[in-house]
C-alpha cells in the first residue's frame, strides 16, 4: 500500500494500451469466499456515508467508500488537498463455483461527467464558430490531462487489487 512515483514518459505501447475515456470495467476470479472477498475490502476501505466530503484524510486506509453483501463503492483518499478527479470504483461479488468473481467499474464521478461534457460542447460550439488552433487546444489539452490522470490512477487501482488478492494481472473486459 503506498504511493507510487512515475519515473518515466509513457512509453508508445503504454500510449496504445491507455483508456481514452474515462471508463473501464474489469474483473477478476478469485478462489475466496464472496464474505471473505467482502471482509478483504472492508479492511481496506474507510467507511463514509457521503462520497463527497474528505472526513477520512487522516485515516490510515487509502480508500473511503462502502462495501456491503450487495458490492462496493469507493475512491482513494486524497490525503492532502482534493481533487475532483480521483476515479470511483463500483462494483459487485459473485459466488462462483469454488471462489468468486469480482467486477470492478472504474469512472469518473457523475459530477465531473457531467462538467466534462457540458465543457466539450461549449468548446465544440465555440470551434465550430472560429475553426481556429487556439480552440481546437482548449478542448484538446484538458482532455489529454484528464485522460492521463484518469490511466495512472487506473493503473495505481489495478496494482492495489492485485495486491489485496495476491494476483498477478487483471486483464480489461471491455478491452
């Protein structure tokens, strides 16, 4: 559990496999139990009642959200100032067979969703009207920014289930 620094550019073949909108769903097979699945992410998860207020910047976890015998959701705990940014995570534990399957869904929240949008039609509208570089660049810059910040928290997700469940790789459902 901690923070990991990114030492270097992407690479080309990390710019192939990047997401290029800010949603993903994956899951993975493990052999435990769905009430152990449930316990390893309630001891991994501060519970909080509202997704929106940064009560648990002090707690020593490194997510805030909810886990019941329904699912999950939860974010990272932004531990010094906020960001509007930080992916949820959404999801659901089934029994299947001799252990369980995990769907995760990763995305922004439904108020930056909606902020993104509303900012990409005004700046297409604003393009259309001055077909001019300088507008092209107002929609094009904060859509890379969001983009990359969106795959490095995604992939920072990844490795953290990985290391909750002791597994090697989590391949992408709708990749």
């Amino acid at each position: 559990m901690g923070h990991i620094m990114m030492t270097s550019l992407a690479t080309s073949k990390q710019l192939l496999k990047m997401n290029f909108t800010p949603f993903e769903i994956f899951e993975i097979s493990t052999s435990l139990s769905k009430d152990s699945v449930l316990t390893v992410l309630d001891s991994r998860i501060a519970s909080t009642s509202s997704m929106n207020l940064r009560k648990n910047q002090d707690s020593y976890k490194d997510y805030e959200g909810t886990v019941d015998k329904d699912g999950f959701k939860f974010k990272r705990i932004v531990k010094t100032g906020y960001n509007a940014f930080v992916p949820m995570v959404y999801g659901t534990v089934e029994e299947k067979g001799d252990g369980s399957r995990i769907t995760f869904k990763v995305t922004f929240s439904k108020y930056v969703n909606i902020f993104g949008i509303a900012f990409l039609l005004f700046n297409i509208s604003l393009f259309v009207l001055d077909q001019n570089l300088s507008s092209f660049l107002f929609i094009a810059i904060p859509y890379i920014l969001a983009t990359l910040y969106y795959n490095i928290e995604s992939q920072l997700l990844k490795q953290e289930i990985n290391s909750m469940f002791n597994r090697k790789a989590i391949a992408n459902k709708n990749h």
